[in-house]
C-alpha cells in the first residue's frame, strides 16, 4: 500500500516536473527567436533571464545598441509574455525560427547609457522627439535649429528621463497583423502608434521589416511635459503662455509657407495652439500617400512624412477634423519670406524629382494549402470582457490591445500596458467595432 503511494506521489510530481522543466528548457529557444529577429535594429546583450509558468520570460539588464551608434540605451527588463502551450508544445526550431501569432513584449525603465553622445543626439534631432506630437511644441522655443537644446532638457528634467516600451503584434490573418508600440515617458507623456500591416507573404516566418504600411494610428496624452514645457517656454514671451503660444503657431506658419507654399486656416491655427495645453489628448490618423515598408516609414523625416499624408487630428475624444492647408494670401507675404519659400520649393524640387518616380512594392505571396482562419474571437456581450486582456477594432480602423477596466453607456476604459497599468485610453463606445479577447 505505501508502495503504491510513493509511486503515485512520484506520478504526480513528474507531471509538474515535466512541463516546469519544458517551458525552462524551450524558453532560452523562445529568447533566441526574438533577439534573431529584433538583431536588425542593432545588437542586444542581456545579463540573466527567468521563465515562469504563465509564460512570461524576464530578461534582466539589458544594453541595446542600435546599428550605426557608438552609445546605446540601458534596461532593466523585458518582459516576452509568450504563450504558455507555444512554449510547452513547439518544437526549439519552431521558437528560434518563427515568431508566434501573438506576442508583447514590455520593456521597462529605459535610459541612455554614457558611451558616447551620438545615440542621445539621434533621439533628439532626427527620430524621436519631432515624431511625438507637434514636435512637443519645441516651435517659437527651442533654442537649437527647431530642437530643444541638451541645456533646455536639463532644465526641463534635471534628473533626466526614462521610458517604458511595449510592443504588441497579433496575425489577423496570413497577410495581415494588427500592432501597437507604447511609450511611456515617466511625469511627461505616454504615446501609442498603431495600425495593421500587411505582410510581404504567408510564410510561417514572420518578418517585419518588409511589412507595408498604409495607415498609422497615433494617440498622444500629456502627463506632465505640456507644464513644464509651457513654464519653460514662456519665460522667452514675458513670463507669457498665451505670448509663446502664438509665436509658435507662428513659426509653424512660416515654415508651411516656406516648405509647401501654403498656409494654415485659421481653424487649423487654432487647434494647433489648444494641442500646446497642459493635460492635452490628441489623435491622429495618418494615411500616408502611398504604401510604405515599414523601414521606410521609420527613416522618413517626420515632416516629409505628415506633409506627404492625408493626416486628421482630433482632441480628446472630439470629431476628427482633416488636416488641410490653404492657398497663400501673397498679399500679407513679406520678400524675406518669399525668397525663403522660392529657395525652399527649389531645393524640394531637385530632392522630389528621384522620389516621385512610381514604384511597386515586392509581394512574394505563398499560400498555404487549405488557408488560414481568423484567430479573432468577437464578442456580442463586452461586459463579459472586463478585466480581461482585449483586442478592439475601432470603425476608423484603429487596433487597441489591452486590459479593458470598465465600460459605461458613453466609454470603454482600457489599460494599455500590462506590467504598470498607469497608461489608460478611453474609446467612445460608438466608435468601437469589435471587442475579442486576446488568448
């Protein structure tokens, strides 16, 4: 009879042993299938990495050199929340090789190191900063050709600043996936760019950087930066909010008159100055002009970008309002800023002339035998969703993951980060389309 016991106890203890040291051992092959495909953006290193049951994997401080720089970005963590049965059941070459169908990954307490000051100024010039919303209003204030000086960052954030990332993909179907990029930017702004992709094939691999675009969701929230800025600016305007407001509604009048020979109405003005607030919500919707791979779209300069798409703007939760400029008044143009606009649209001219030349995006289509289905699971009852992770599809077409908190006759609350849950976006509920839940 004791016999019979041990054997049943050792029964049990293996079925826990088994699967425990089977996600252990697929992970390290899950870790390599994601570091092989983010290895194009520049190489990563990191120092520990833990597994447990639910099928997150913790990789633990982190560098991230990307390609072409010296100086590289620190991080605490990241988070790879696979899926539990993808880690159990496939097979090592399945986990090195392709990426699942569904992925987030969540990096946290982002910083810069002090290798160098070649990355810091990247973010500052030419990537980060002028993509986030408006420029974050550095026109009319920065003290660096259109960019906030190294001295103006100090002085906004003496201590610095440090960033959470999460990027979440999910296959729709063989050709299209649905992602989201947040950033969150401790005391200052959170940021999320969305959209769907579409895939170059329906091979097992997935890639991403031949993936195309054509329209980009971005959502903007101001947590703190807007004061500070604001407080920082308008000492330049005597001690004036509303004095540096203008002036920078100014600037950005000029530079569209140079740049495109066109003006902003007065509408469009308008907006432009509510965006510079504190506590200000923005949405866009950016239809580029053409389809774009996705490293294209990542190395085109933010204004070439806006000023080559159909853009729409809305403020909070209001209507969106389409984003066009209108014919100069020559009249109330003064000579310095004609001969400005004359050598700009010069210069624009020579640069376009290669650009424009029509171009066919290569799509290398492989179809599985039989198709493949909709992973999609909609729901008919949202209620039965909250507290629970969600994809939503909006009518405008925009994808939201999350955890959905609450939803009442007017809004859906959804949290849009899974390790602090500080991020929130609120959706009007006759906007959404669909609500499914994420497995």
């Amino acid at each position: 009879m004791n016999n019979n016991k041990i054997i049943a106890l050792i029964i049990i203890a293996l079925l826990f042993i088994g699967p425990y040291w089977r996600i252990n051992d697929n992970s390290k092959y899950v870790i390599d299938g994601v570091k092989n495909h983010l290895s194009t953006l520049g190489e990563w290193k990191h120092a520990s990495a833990s597994t447990g049951l639910d099928g997150k994997i913790t990789l633990s401080n982190l560098t991230f050199i990307p390609n072409g720089h010296n100086q590289g970005f620190q991080i605490r963590s990241m988070v790879i929340h696979a899926n539990i049965w993808d880690v159990l059941l496939k097979s090592s070459r399945e986990l090195t090789s392709n990426l699942p169908n569904v992925m987030t990954l969540s990096l946290n307490d982002i910083t810069l190191n002090s290798n160098g000051t070649d990355l810091n100024q990247s973010i500052r010039v030419n990537n980060f900063w002028p993509v986030a919303a408006n420029g974050l209003g550095a026109l009319g204030c920065a003290e660096d050709e259109g960019h906030y000086s190294q001295d103006q960052w100090r002085q906004l954030f003496p201590q610095g600043l440090a960033f959470n990332v999460e990027f979440t993909y999910r296959k729709i179907d063989a050709f299209k996936i649905d992602f989201n990029f947040n950033v969150d930017t401790s005391n200052a702004w959170f940021t999320t760019w969305s959209g769907t992709a579409q895939r170059a094939s329906d091979l097992p691999r997935i890639t991403f950087d031949d993936v195309i675009l054509e329209t980009l969701y971005y959502y903007h929230a101001d947590q703190g930066f807007n004061k500070r800025r604001n407080d920082l600016c308008a000492k330049a305007h005597r001690n004036s909010f509303a004095a540096y407001r203008l002036e920078s509604a100014n600037v950005l009048q000029q530079s569209l008159r140079a740049q495109v020979a066109k003006d902003m109405p007065e509408k469009l003005n308008n907006l432009y100055q509510r965006t510079l607030a504190a506590d200000t919500e923005i949405n866009a919707i950016i239809k580029l002009s053409e389809p774009k791979y996705i490293t294209e779209v990542a190395a085109a300069p933010a204004a070439d970008l806006l000023l080559k798409s159909k853009l729409e703007l809305a403020l909070g939760e209001n209507d969106y309002t389409e984003v066009a400029l209108k014919a100069i008044d020559h009249i109330d143009l003064n000579m310095e800023l004609l001969r400005n606009q004359m050598e700009a649209q010069e210069k624009k001219a020579a640069e376009e002339a290669e650009r424009n030349k029509p171009k066919e995006l290569i799509r290398t289509v492989t179809h599985q035998i039989g198709g493949e289905k909709r992973r999609a699971k909609n729901l008919s009852n949202w209620a039965d969703a909250v507290g629970q992770q969600v994809n939503i599809k909006t009518k405008r077409g925009r994808p939201v993951f999350g955890r959905l908190v609450s939803i009442n006759g007017d809004v859906l609350t959804v949290t849009t980060r899974y390790m602090s849950g500080d991020a929130t976006i609120t959706i009007p509920r006759g906007d959404v389309l669909s609500v499914g839940l994420s497995r």
